[in-house]
C-alpha cells in the first residue's frame, strides 16, 4: 500500500477501509489503517501538540510521521502527498525519548492545570516527532 485516498466525514466509519484516510475536521482526528497492512487502525488527533494536517486542495499530509510503536509491525512512515514515504524504526531508547518529550511540551502548551486531551493508549500520537527545541540532539544534524 503506497498510496491513500482521503476522505473528509463528520464520523469516522465504524470499518476502515484499507488505503484511505478519514479526516474528521469536527472531531480534530485523522484515521486510517495501517500503512504496512496489518490491519490496525491508526488514529492520529489533530492538536497543537499532536499532529498537524495540510490539504493542498488535492491531496492530504499528515506532519510529523508517524510511529506504531505498540504495535506488532512497529511501522513508522510518513503520509505525503497521500503517499506513504516509509521511515527508519526507532529503538526503545529512542521512543522512550519521544514519549518523555511529548509529556513535557503537552504539560508546557496546556499547563499544569489544564486537561491535557485524551490519546487512546493503543495510537502512535506519543511517538511522533516534537518541535526542535525536545528533539535530541542526533535530530539537530
């Protein structure tokens, strides 16, 4: 699977279909089904600490990539263009690194007292790639 047809829709379907992305705009979430086949579906929520979506009129892109750690097929890739654009996996090191930052810039955007919006445990949105300023430095090269 290379590429994603994209769909926009209030509710996301009970049954994904394999291959497309539905964009919910009222719900601030994009969902598909795994990039790598598996059948899992991926669930990505659209926040200002979470992933960020650009439609160019024609085609779809998810920002940054994402990351099925709790997965069995660990699958990391990127959606371009509604294309999928495979990544490196990560060690366990590395998504550690990834989860630890992105609690900390959620806690910094929101704030020890604001509620921090829910993430499904079994969604990669905690390890996906974070602004420059949490990113290792291996990332800075």
């Amino acid at each position: 699977m290379s590429t994603f047809a994209h769909r926009f829709v209030e509710f996301v379907p009970e049954v994904l279909e394999n291959s497309v992305l539905y964009v919910s705009l009222a719900y601030g979430t994009v969902s598909h089904r795994c990039a790598c086949g598996c059948g899992r579906e991926v669930v990505t929520p659209l926040t200002p600490t979470d992933w960020k979506l650009i439609f160019d009129g024609e085609t779809v892109s998810l920002y940054p990539s994402i990351g099925n750690w709790n997965f069995p097929c660990r699958s990391h890739y990127w959606i371009r263009n509604n294309r999928v654009e495979w990544a490196e996996d990560w060690s366990e090191c590395q998504v550690d690194g990834t989860l630890a930052r992105d609690r900390a810039l959620k806690e910094s955007y929101y704030g020890a007292n604001k509620k921090v919006p829910a993430v499904p445990l079994d969604t990669p949105a905690a390890s996906k790639k974070i602004s420059s300023k949490f990113r290792p430095r291996w990332w800075r090269w």
